[in-house]
C-alpha cells in the first residue's frame, strides 16, 4: 500500500500488540508480510503537525467555531468534531501575549469531507452549549473559504414568524439542498427581526427555493407574505448608496433653487405669496399669505 515499506522481519501480530492502533496486512510467507497503519495514512493535524500527505477533499470547508471552553484543547475538540467525520486539521487560537499561551475560546476545524463540515454545522451551530458556556456553539465557514461566488447562493428570507428559530428555518428550507449557513437577524436584546440570511451548497439550490417559497404562505404574526429572494450583493448596496447620496443632493438642490427663487420675489412687491422652508425651524414649511397695503 501507499509509501509504506515491507517489514517481513516483525512475526504475526507484532504490531497489534506494540501499537494497539495499528492494522497488520501479510500473507502466509513472513517474508511477503507487509504492515501498514491505516490510522497513519489518515493521521490528524494538529496545530500544525503533519506526518503525511493525505489531503482533505478539493471541496472540503475550513470551519470557524466560537463559544468553546477556553479550558479545552485539540482532544477535547476532536472527540466532539469525529462524531460527524475524520478531522484532518484542528487550530486553536491562543493568544500569544500569555505565558503559557491561553486559548480565545475559538478554533479552526477542517474536515476530510465537505459533507461532514456540514452536519457538524447543523448539528452544532447554535445548536449545542458547551460546559461552562452561556451561549451556543458558533460555526460558520471561515473568512479565508468566502468568495464572490457566495453572494451567488446567499439568499434573503423576509417576513417570518418571529417565532422562529434557525433549526425552524433550516427545517423550511433543507427540502431544497445542503444549506451552508443560516442566521436569523436580531436585534440588540436578541429577539428576532423576522428575517433570515440562508446560503446553499449551489446556485441552482436557492433559485428553486426561491420559486417555491417566495410569497407561497404567510407566516404568524406576518403582515404580508414570507419574501425569498437573492440577497443584495456588495455592488448592489454600493449602487443603493450611491443612489441615496445623489436623492440628498437633488433635495438639497432644491432647497437651494427655492431659496434663490424666494429671494426674487422681494422685487416684485410684499403683495405676493412667499413660500419658504427654514431648516433650523425644523424643516417645517413657513407660509406666508398675501397682504394688501392701503395707499
């Protein structure tokens, strides 16, 4: 098998006994026995060791998760991450300003397979509360995994019951594909603004969630039906605020142009009507009637 060399030397078993871990693979002749250590060709990286050069799949997920204990270390983490696939890498962020370095009660996790990043995901985030915590796990794909073509499969869900959850939300969805990420808006004491940002594995996942699931029911305590739709891009927030400044510049344009018009009128006699606006009274319009003068 891969890179590992014969050892015809070592009688039946020997290694099973010498490294409990590993498999023995030989034939009847000692000397056509070849060993091998599965465990070795699959072996973890942990922060930064790494004895092989087995590799995660090309579409495997490098994962960010918070609100872990600041107290575990990479066992602990692997026990908890191996219940939904092989781990291949494990990154406890310590701060280094301490001596020993302390952990940040963070980590980085990658997975041999996309699919097992995955269900750690749904099974985990916002899911499950670590000892010791008050908050639920946080997983998310890592900023170094984003790209453009996210925008592509992120979409915005509006007018849900506030009610909801994200496992609520999820559950709505998952008949449409693998989602990757899914977060509820909340305010600042926490409640749920009844929108939801939901991003699939593909493309073609969130169009058909969109088609069946944009203003197909309405939901409690919603005035107007639930709103699928894909969420707005950087360029198309760019181009929404570009088009508010150039609203403002017009209305200030405007104001400008009336005051310039009102200042006219004075030539034409106290007689005429006077329309003008006063910012500092609090942009209230100030209306001036007519008024006669006897001679």
């Amino acid at each position: 098998m891969l890179g590992v060399p014969p050892c015809p030397q070592l009688p039946v078993g020997c290694w099973e006994r010498k490294f409990g871990h590993f498999e023995c693979v030989f034939s009847a002749e000692p000397k056509d026995r070849e060993c091998y250590s599965r465990k070795a060709l699959r072996s973890k990286k942990m922060n930064g060791s790494l004895d092989h050069s087995d590799q995660p799949d090309i579409d495997s997920i490098k994962m960010f998760v918070g609100q872990i204990p600041r107290s575990w270390s990479e066992k602990e983490l692997k026990e908890l991450f191996e219940q939904y696939g092989a781990v291949y890498e494990i990154n406890v962020l310590r701060d280094r300003s301490q001596n020993p370095p302390q952990s940040k009660g963070c980590c980085f996790v990658t997975f041999y397979t996309r699919k097992a990043a995955l269900e750690a995901q749904n099974a985990l985030h916002n899911m499950k509360i670590l000892p010791g915590m008050h908050h639920p796990i946080q997983m998310k794909p890592a900023d170094s995994e984003k790209n453009n073509a996210v925008e592509d499969r992120k979409l915005f869900v509006g007018m849900i019951s506030k009610k909801c959850n994200e496992n609520d939300v999820r559950v709505m969805f998952s008949p449409f594909g693998q989602i990757e990420e899914c977060r509820i808006l909340r305010g600042p004491d926490g409640l749920s603004r009844g929108c939801a940002f939901i991003t699939f594995a593909t493309r073609s996942m969130a169009q058909n969630a969109i088609k069946t699931m944009h203003q197909s029911q309405t939901m409690e305590g919603c005035s107007s039906p639930i709103v699928v739709k894909f969420a707005d891009t950087q360029k198309d927030k760019e181009q929404k605020r570009m088009a508010q400044q150039l609203q403002q510049q017009m209305q200030q344009l405007n104001a400008a142009t009336m005051w310039g018009n009102l200042a006219g009128l004075n030539t034409l006699g106290p007689q005429y009507l006077a329309v003008s606006i006063d910012r500092r009274a609090g942009g209230h319009s100030v209306l001036m009637l007519p008024m006669s003068f006897s001679h």
